[in-house]
C-alpha cells in the first residue's frame, strides 16, 4: 500500500491552510471573487508535484519553497475561471463558477488577480534569487502554453479530423506543461542541477499528459454518482478527444450517440469501443507515457519522495475518479 | 524646447521594432490577436519612463534593459484587452478590439498570452538575478492593484455619489501603479539603490495619477477631429471623473448634459464649469501631483534623463489628446 493518500492529505491540508490566511481572508468584493474557486476544494495536486520534486533533489527543501507550490494551485485556479467564462460553464467543484456568481468581468478580473499572485508567490520562497527568475520563467512559459492549448482546444469544436497528434500537442500545452512546470520549478527551487530539473519537468510533462487521457476515459466509463460529473459528455457533444479520434481511425461510428444517452446507451458505447480495442489503445497510451516518465526519474537517487512521484503518476492512470 | 518629442520618437521606433520581431512575426490565429493591439501604435510612454528611469540612475544602463521596458507596454496592452472585453469597448487605437476582430474568449486568451510574456521579458533583460526578482514582485503587485482599480472603476458606474479620496484611491490603482511600476522596474534593473527606486517609484505614480486627471480633462475639452474620441462622454454617461465630483460638491446639476449633446451644449457645459472654477481646481491637482513628482527625482543626480523625466510629467498635465 502506497503512502500517496497520506502524503496528499497532508499536502492538501498544508495547502488548503495558506489559502484561507493569504486568499480567503482578505476583504474586498474581488479578493473575495479571487478566492471563491480556490477555496472550493481540490486534491491540490500540482503543489504536492512541486513539494515532491523539491524533496527529490534536496532532501527537507519543500518546507522552503510551499510559497511555491502554493502559486502552481493559484495558476491552476486562474486558468479555471478564465476557461469556465470561455466555455460558460455554471459549476466547478460543486460550487457555481466566479462568472455566474459574480459576473463576467468580475471573472475576468478575479483570474486576473491570481495571475499576478502567483508569480508573486514564486518570488516569496527562502530559494536562490537565479532559481527565482529560471521559476518565474518557467512558470510564463507554461502560461502562455495554457493559453494555446486552451486556444487549441476550442478551435477543435468545429472540426471532426482532428489527428492523434494535434490531440497529445493540446493536451500537452493545456494540462502537460503546467504539472512539468511544478515539477521543473519544484526541482529549481529546491536547489536542483540542471540535469534533475530537466528530469523532472520531463516527468510531469508525460504524467500530465495521462492524467488528461485517463480524464477522457473517466468521463465515459465512470458513473454520475461517483464521479459528480455527467457520465459520457464527450461522447455526447461529439469532443475530440483521443478516444474518439482513435474510433474514427478504427471507422467506428459514434455519432449515432450524439444525444441523451440511457445508461444502457452508454454501456452498449462501451463495450462497442472496447471491442474494437480503442479503451485498451488508449489506456496504453497513457501508461507509456507513465512508464516513460518513471524513467526519467531513474536518474534521481532513491528516495521516498522519488517514489511517491512515481505512486502520482500511477496514480494518474489508475483513479476512477 | 525640451527634447522630449524626439526621445519619445526614438523609443516608440525602438519598441515597435521589437514588438515587430518578438509579437507581429510569431505564427498562429492565438499570436496574431495577441499583437494586433500590441502593434497598433500607441505612445509608448511607459517603455520611455522604464529607459529613462534606468539611466537616470545608471547612465547608458538602458540598452540592456530594453526587454522590460517592452515588458511594461505588453502589460499595458494585456490590461486594455481585457478592459476593451468587460466595457465592450468596439475600438481602440483606430482598430478593433482583440474581441471585435476575433471573439470573447479569443480575447480572454491574447490577453493572458500577452500577460504571461510581460513577466518573460522581464529576466530577459541584462540585469542582476536579485534586480530582476524585485522587478517581478513589482510588477506583479501592480497588476494586482490594476485589477483592484478596474473593479473600484466599474463599481463607480452604479453609484453618484463617488467621492474624490474614493476617485483617487481608484486612479491610483488603475492608472498610477503601472506608471510607477515602470519607473521602479527601471530604476531597480538599472541598479538604483534603495532610495532611488523608491524616488522613483513615487514619481511615477504621482505623474500616472497626473495622466489620468488630464486624460478626463481631455474628454471634455479637446474636439473629436483631434482627439479621435468622442468629446464630452464622460459627461454624457454620467461617469464619476474628478470633474464630476467637484461639480457636484460645488452644487451643479450636470444631468441635464447626460443626453446626446450639440457642440454647443458642450461649450456651455464647459463654460459652466469654469465659471464654477471646477476645471482650475481639477487642472491644480493634476499639477500640484507633478510638482510633488519633481521632488522625489530631487534626489538624483542632475542629468539629461532626470530632465526629460520631468518634461514627461509636464507633458502629462499639459497635453490636448
């Protein structure tokens, strides 16, 4: 048994508390906008990449740099609310997203703001003022990548040949560069050479990768009840994702299920797709690219942190939810 | 004669050169949004305040500090994207609006793209590690306060009863920050010691808050042809400005000038004011803020670019359009 649910419990916890004194307590109708999502829950994931890699490479650094792994959730966050007004999406972790609570540009605006805390937050860790600025740098760079990836990734809704490739290039700016920027930047501040951080932005970069494939696969394959979302929403909007792109080369047709599917609908989607082997294709793409990111990390001395991120990237590919 | 039109020409040219090369030329539907405001003119005041605050501390420091003053017309530019989306605001610059030409979340994005890079030029800029660490936090707050002051400005839409403290809390925010963001940035990348960039810091919000005041004073007086804005909206919407305030204070009824107004209502309403000594009292804020500026530079060194410094802030308060 993996010690990963303790380790994101504590992370979490850690976390959740630096919210509540740096975020949720400050007044102000948008800090209170800023805070609302944050505040709102989530596995806080990204700080725990950022904390473990820090520990990988220096033992006991992470205390050093949380300021750190706190601006990669507040990154993350940011770029939620921008996607929830792009998309008008009304919930986000069981509460209503900041532009339907508020507005829309008090949306805008209230990612605006976390924007610009998390770069400050970066500049707030005991870290080397040069591994600062190489943060600082990293953690733009994924920035602007989110942003084409989200660009992408819209742009794919009025398609339907998107390839294999333009799919893993979006999923790889949208979701893959911000868990290797908190791995990179984990690695960074915590005192890593250049080879250690290169390893580790490498290996968050492909678990990112899984982890929105697995995403993919939750979306069909997991009830309603368990995951809290609508079960097969890709599938009925007809969204590009690797699944169906994988369908479509297999000359499958799923259009037939662009509708409200009955539960006995989605079953009969299921097992359609896992017949023609396209969940086993997919799922092994997704634990490739865990493997191979195991393998990156190989060049790191063993350590219980060095564990515990290879237990995140298993993780990754094996939740249901 | 000041030698300030012929600086001002040789950094716009200097600028738009590098926006050209870093912006204009970049591939991508995402990237052309991102530069169309960027590249469609502009005064480039603050990249001149940047270059012109390194100097003045360091002479000759400037050449190697290009990159930031980029950074601070990129962070400008981000903010009007995102302004232009929540006033839905059509024009600007003699073009459409990023959200216009493209779409909303199109312009969501080319904002946040253009945000992110600020922060990228910032440690591209030939400085020391620290210097750049203090330039980040620096900017970083001023977004943050930006934000702030857009909501504050918002806000002020549904209310008439905005005082002056309340209206300078907000042009501070929304305005000055970024003026004193631009000379702290300099003047810290520069190598300013503490004292320097505080000075300057301090001059450049009191002259941003200066250009903010006039900017009002604009709207109200300088004719469409020569502006190529509207004249008189604020009054005509009713907007809270400094002018308003002190009508109001002074006992003016200026609701009967929200309507469409004739050219010769604006004359009247402008006489009215005048009478009323409203204007004079507006025009000695302004001033006495760039009189207050020209004592922090006191503690430079004589030179060309305090000199030129203090013609910016003359120019602010005495500009037309």
């Amino acid at each position: 048994m993996s010690d990963l649910p303790s380790y994101l419990e504590s992370v979490a916890k850690t976390i959740d508390r630096m919210i509540d004194r740096d975020f949720v307590d400050k007044a102000g109708e948008l800090n209170k906008a800023s805070a609302h999502l944050l505040a709102a829950g989530g596995k806080r994931l990204r700080p725990a990449v950022v904390m473990l890699s820090a520990d990988a490479v220096t033992p006991g650094s992470s205390d050093e740099i949380l300021q750190a792994a706190l601006a990669l959730e507040v990154t993350h966050t940011f770029t939620l609310i921008h996607d929830d007004i792009m998309d008008d999406d009304r919930m986000r972790r069981g509460v209503p997203t900041v532009h339907t609570k508020w507005d829309m540009p008090t949306g805008i605006l209230a990612g605006d703001v976390l924007y610009a805390r998390a770069f400050e937050h970066i500049c707030m860790t005991n870290s080397k003022d040069d591994a600062k600025v190489r943060a600082v740098k990293m953690l733009a760079r994924a920035c602007a990548d989110i942003c084409e990836g989200q660009h992408m990734d819209m742009s794919f809704e009025h398609r339907s040949d998107v390839t294999e490739g333009e799919y893993l290039e979006m999923v790889r700016m949208k979701t893959g560069v911000l868990y290797a920027a908190a791995a990179g930047i984990g690695a960074v501040l915590g005192g890593g050479n250049v080879m250690q951080v290169k390893a580790l932005y490498n290996f968050g970069l492909n678990t990112g990768i899984a982890f929105q494939i697995q995403d993919d696969l939750i979306d069909l394959l997991t009830p309603a009840e368990k995951s809290g979302k609508d079960q097969a929403s890709d599938l009925r909007e007809g969204k590009q994702t690797l699944i169906m792109i994988k369908a479509r080369e297999k000359g499958l047709d799923l259009k037939k299920y662009q509708k409200d599917l009955s539960p006995a609908e989605i079953n009969a989607a299921i097992k359609e797709l896992t017949d023609a082997g396209v969940l086993d294709e997919v799922q092994k793409i997704a634990s490739d690219l865990v493997a191979d990111s195991n393998r990156h990390l190989s060049i790191l001395p063993p350590s219980k942190e060095r564990q515990l991120l290879m237990d995140v990237g298993e993780f990754f590919i094996t939740r249901s939810y």
